[in-house]
C-alpha cells in the first residue's frame, strides 16, 4: 500500500469513530432529556455538536425544578421589558450608577447593555465559545469512559453522572436560557475613554484591564454610592463587570 492510500485508510478510520462517538453521545442526549420542560429540548436542538448539547444538559439537568422559574423571556416579553415598571426601575438605577461613576472618575464613562439577551444570541454564544467547547469535550470524555463500553446506559445512572460530573475550568458561559441576562437579572459594564472601551468585558481582560487598572474597585465603589441595587461581581467564573440586579438596597 502507497503513503497516501495508508493516510486515506486512516483519516476515514478516524472520522468513523468520530461519527461512532458522536451518535453515541447523541443518544446519551435524547435518553437523559427524555423529562426535561419543552423549552430545554428545543433549545438542546439548536445546540451544535452532541458533547456541547450534553454540556447544555448537565446545566438543565442541575437546575432541576428552579428551570422554568429561570428561563429566559420569550421574545414579546423582551421586547416589552423597557416599558414596564421593573424595566423602568432598572434603568434608574443603572443611570444612578452610570452617574456616581461619571463624577468618581471625571474622563472615563461607563457603559452597559441594557437590553435582556434572548434566547437566540444565547445560543450563538453558546455555539462558538472556546471555554464552552473545552469543557464540553471534557464532559463528553469522561462519559465515554465511564459508559463507552454499554449499549444503552441506565437513564438515571447517565442523569448522576452528568449532574454530578465537575469541569476543571468553569465555561464562561451559563447554558442557553439559563443566563441572568435573559431575565434582566444581571447587567454587564464596562469602561470607555475617548470613544474606546478600556475595560470590556473578555475574560482574558479580567486581571489587567480591570483589577489591575483599579476599574473593579472604582465601579464597586459607584454601586456602593448609589444605593447598591447590584451585587457581585461574578466570582465564578470571574468577570468583574458582571452583577446581578437585586432591585432592593442590599442591608
Ligand atoms: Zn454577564
């Protein structure tokens, strides 16, 4: 046999197993999400490649009956949140922050989005994510080796080991539906200077841009001083621009 025909032998022979591995781990989604609220499996749908749909999972499966509670609003409540009276209060209260941060810090303007993140842009995130698609194969890896071997594992024992299986590194994302922003829960900021953003918010800008610079304590410091309607920042997986909306004055 020639070089190349070898090389072709083993180039199919790995995409065979990929397909193998793949459509198992494909049957391990549909087996453990067979319960799951209409919404998840929907979303399980256009979640791309079966190790990031079990990702996915393991986090639907983990919220268990808090799910439907969390989930992210339709498109018409999205679209209506501005005009309602919790919209409205959100967005004195960031203008309070927006605010006490502009006189701390005279030069330098905080910015933040303000629109909740739909299920859509979720999902996108979700699908392209480097840290997503680390832990996804992770995940998937230590599935194979505890259940490669059985045809069809046992549902609830597949349920435990995805619930109870941890990443070495947290995904910087929350699964798609799940997230604080596609309840208006959680608001990101960040810092500009001359039109240009300083501090923003990658993960890879977390030590340097923000505590480094001293923008983690500066924005802290302007919740504080208006009226601390946010608490955080995130601490797992660190993003200091991220809080969570608790909408009362924190005692
Ligand atoms: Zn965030």
């Amino acid at each position: 046999m020639t070089g190349q025909l070898v090389a072709l032998f083993v180039f199919l022979g790995a995409n065979i197993a990929d397909t193998v591995d793949a459509q198992r781990q494909q049957a391990w989604v549909v087996q453990a999400s067979a319960d799951l609220d209409p919404r998840a499996v929907a979303a399980l749908q256009q979640v791309v490649g079966p190790d990031r749909r079990l990702l996915a999972l393991r986090a639907y499966l983990r919220a268990g009956t808090s799910l439907s509670g969390r989930w992210t609003w339709s498109q018409q409540q999205l679209s209506a949140y501005a005009s309602t009276a919790e919209g409205k209060a959100a967005a004195a209260d960031l203008n309070a922050v927006i605010a006490a941060f502009a006189s701390a810090n005279p030069g330098f303007t905080l910015r933040v989005n303000r629109m909740p993140r739909s299920l859509a842009v979720q999902l996108a995130r979700w699908n392209e994510n480097r840290s997503v698609g680390v832990a996804a194969t992770a995940l998937a890896t230590a599935l194979d080796r505890q259940f490669g071997a059985t045809v069809v594992p046992d549902a609830p024992a597949l349920r435990h080991a995805l619930m109870n299986w941890t990443p070495a590194v947290a995904a910087a994302l929350a699964a798609p539906g799940l997230s604080a922003h596609g309840q208006a829960r959680a608001f990101d900021f960040q810092v500009e200077h001359d039109g240009k953003v300083i501090a923003g918010i990658e993960a890879a800008s977390a030590r340097q841009q923000w505590d480094a610079a001293g923008w983690t304590r500066k924005l802290q410091a302007a919740i504080r001083a208006s009226g601390n309607r946010f608490a955080g920042p995130l601490s797992t997986p660190y993003e200091p621009w991220h809080y969570a909306y608790v909408s009362q004055p924190a005692p």
